[in-house]
C-alpha cells in the first residue's frame, strides 16, 4: 500500500510539476552547454561542432621559452604566439575551421645580441566530420569525429614552412556525468620546412600528434534551471613525435569556465618526455584562451 501511494505523488494531481521541473533543468543544460563549447581542452580537440550556420570563435594566447637551439646558432627563443581560430557549422554533423597564428619571436644570439621578429606562421583550414554521435541522456554524450585539412604557407620569410602540409585525424569524445574524456590522433604529411625550425611538427619530418584530456566539473555539482555556467578542472597529455626521431610529451594542467555563448581558459604545460634534438625543446607553455558562439 505504501508503494501505491508513493506512486500517486506524481499521479494526476501533481502531474505538470512534476514533470516541469526536471524538463527545466534538462532544458538549461542545453542552454548552457552549446555543443561547439562543451567540455573542450585547452589544446587537445573534442569532438563538437557549432549548430548549422553558426560561427564559433575561438582566440589563444600563447608563451612559449624554449631551452637551447641545437643549430649552430646557440641561442634562447621567447615565442608569443595569437592563434584565432573560426569555425563555421556548415551541417550538424561538418563543420570548417580556419586558423591564422600571429608570432613575436624574441632571440637571444648573444649576451648582448637580441632580435626581435614579427610574422604569420602557416594558415591551417580544417574540416571536421563527424558519423557518430550517441546521446545517452540530456547531459551525457559519445562521440567520434574524423577529421582532414591542409597547412597552407603564409609565404612570411622564416615563419613560413614555404610548403603545402595536408593533415588527417580522429577524436574521440565522452561526456560522462562530471567527468569528460577527449583523445585525438593527428597525423599531417610535411612537405617541406627548415631542417632548425622552432615550430614543433613543421621541420620536413611528417609529425604525428597524440593528445589526451581529462576534464571534471567543479561547478556546479549537477545542473539545475538556475545554472548559468560550469567551471572544470582539467589536464592534459600533448604529444608530437616526428618521423626523424624527436618526440616531446608535455603536461598540462588547467581551468576552464564555460557559459552559454562564451568560455574562458588556462592551462600551464610542462614537458614530462623530452627526446628532441632536431629542433628546440619547449621548456614551458602557458596558454589562455577565450570562446565566443555566435
């Protein structure tokens, strides 16, 4: 008797409210979370895409010390790097990204001997598709997206690879209650490049990049209709190996704040596996990131 009553509490009486109240808060995960920003690394892709005729933008701020060159020129390299990045839903499923990095390079040749260079490194346009998508609630989602594109050479002196570069990939995405899992496997097919580039995969040796994120939600603890934003901790495993042998894995750990048309990022990266000897080690990156849809 007393499960029949139970059972009664959300009868004919009590129907609407109880029927109202988890599709309002259902309803602002959606608002909250557009899938073009949900759960997405600082520098490791996710599979997502922005709404049909949608615009996703996407600017990164980036420090970078490198240790010694092992060029003849002995030397220390400061690297600012500006990447905007414009994504467009072309479908629900495909999308097309252009990126366009912007570098201030100060060099250190000698104790008393610096040089200062401004330039644009090659210009990266994407397209990201994506077959499966399998939604196991509101809030929890898989996903997996296949990727291909081309790094086309700015023609900015020795920013410049000076080649057309053509890129494949995957990535693999999992929302899972608090926690989010990202893993992406790029491989680009270098034609060309300076043998003592600074830019990690852009010498002559094609580059293969592995790269894992983990992110778990912080803020709040579960959605609710009053939810405005979500704010995550996460981290991150980057790797590039090169086919003549160099291979850096650097780990990062950072924040990440999502509202519903816009995110804000950090992160910090540390290299746990260096093995490089064809171009500088990175002795540290740290990155800050804003995401607009629109």
């Amino acid at each position: 008797m007393n499960m029949h009553a139970g059972s009664r509490g959300c009868g004919r009486t009590h129907s609407t409210t109880c029927f109202v109240g988890p599709c309002l808060a259902l309803a602002a995960v959606g608002v909250l979370v557009p899938p073009s920003l949900a759960q997405e690394a600082t520098n490791t892709p996710a599979a997502t895409q922005p709404a049909t005729g949608s615009f996703y933008l996407r600017q990164k701020w980036q420090y970078i010390r490198y240790g010694e060159d092992p060029s003849p020129k002995v030397r220390d390299i400061d690297k600012f790097v500006s990447t905007t990045s414009l994504t467009y839903g072309l479908r629900r499923d495909l999308s097309l990204t252009v990126d366009l990095p912007l570098v201030y390079e100060v060099v250190d040749i000698a104790e008393d001997l610096t040089e200062r260079e401004f330039g644009v490194n090659d210009i990266a346009v994407t397209l990201k598709y994506r077959p499966i998508q399998r939604d196991l609630n509101p809030v929890d989602s898989v996903r997996l997206a296949v990727l291909g594109g081309v790094e086309l050479p700015s023609g900015d002196g020795d920013f410049s690879s000076h080649s057309v570069d053509p890129f494949v990939g995957g990535v693999f995405t999992a929302i899972l209650g608090r926690h989010g899992i990202n893993q992406a496997l790029t491989y680009k097919f270098n034609t060309g490049g300076d043998a003592f580039g600074t830019r990690a995969g852009d010498g002559p040796a094609d580059a293969l990049r592995y790269d894992t994120a983990y992110l778990f939600r912080l803020a709040p603890e579960a959605y609710a209709a009053d939810t405005l934003a979500a704010t995550y901790l996460t981290f991150e495993l980057n790797g590039l190996y090169e086919t003549n042998g160099d291979n850096e894995i650097l780990f990062g750990p950072g924040l990440l704040y999502e509202a519903r048309t816009f995110a804000l990022e950090a992160q910090a990266g540390f290299p746990i596996v260096q093995d490089v000897s064809k171009r500088p080690e990175r002795d540290f990156v740290f990155t800050l990131g804003l995401r607009i849809l629109f």
